[in-house]
C-alpha cells in the first residue's frame, strides 16, 4: 500500500517567473485543448510541407460552420501556433514553427 504524506509549505511556493512560465504555458494549451485546432494545426501542417498555406475553405474539412471556423483561427493565432498573411480576397494561415517548439521547451521546464 502507498503510504501518502503531506507537503510542507515550500514545496509549492514558486518565483514570479516560474507562474509566468506556468500562464503561459496553460494559455497555449487551452488553444490546443479543441479537436478542430489541432485538426487544423495537422492541415497547415501538411499544406507547409507542400509549399503552400491554408488559404482556401476549411469548414467544409472540419463540418463546422464559418464562424466556429474562424474563432478557432482566430485563437490558435492569438497563443501564436499561426500566423495570417493577408492574400486578397482572402486569408493565406501558415503554421508559426517557434510556437511549438516554445510549447514543448515550456512543458519540459515545467515538468524539469
């Protein structure tokens, strides 16, 4: 049987910057935390390494409505895993490769 035990205060006391970190990084995995953005993430995934960006139609992909769509743009852009090229008359979305790599950095100083 696991024997549990009780924490004294200064095992959970952090720096400013340690709960920044934290913020930040619960920020970016509340953008990630919707099945339509990462399935969105994994189409401009795809489209980059053909050379091109989501410039076209995806609520048709996703079977969301046009505005649903373009909420979850809109909040993967705002945590920074996109960015938005005006192309007119339309939007060119194109994956932002730091993001990522900032996310998991995040999570592996977190997790230590």
């Amino acid at each position: 049987m696991t024997q549990c035990s009780t924490l004294n205060s200064t095992v959970l006391e952090a720096t400013p910057a340690e709960l920044e970190l934290e913020q930040q990084f619960a920020a970016q995995a509340k953008a990630l935390a919707h099945p339509a953005r990462v399935r969105i993430l994994k189409t401009l995934l795809v489209l980059e390494s053909m050379g091109g960006c989501l410039n076209g139609d995806l609520v048709s992909q996703l079977g969301l409505a046009q505005s649903t769509v373009s909420e979850h743009l809109r909040i993967l852009k705002a945590a920074g895993f996109i960015t938005a090229e005006p192309n007119p008359p339309k939007t060119c979305y194109r994956i932002a490769p730091q993001a990522a790599k900032q996310f998991i950095s995040m999570f592996e100083q977190i997790t230590g």
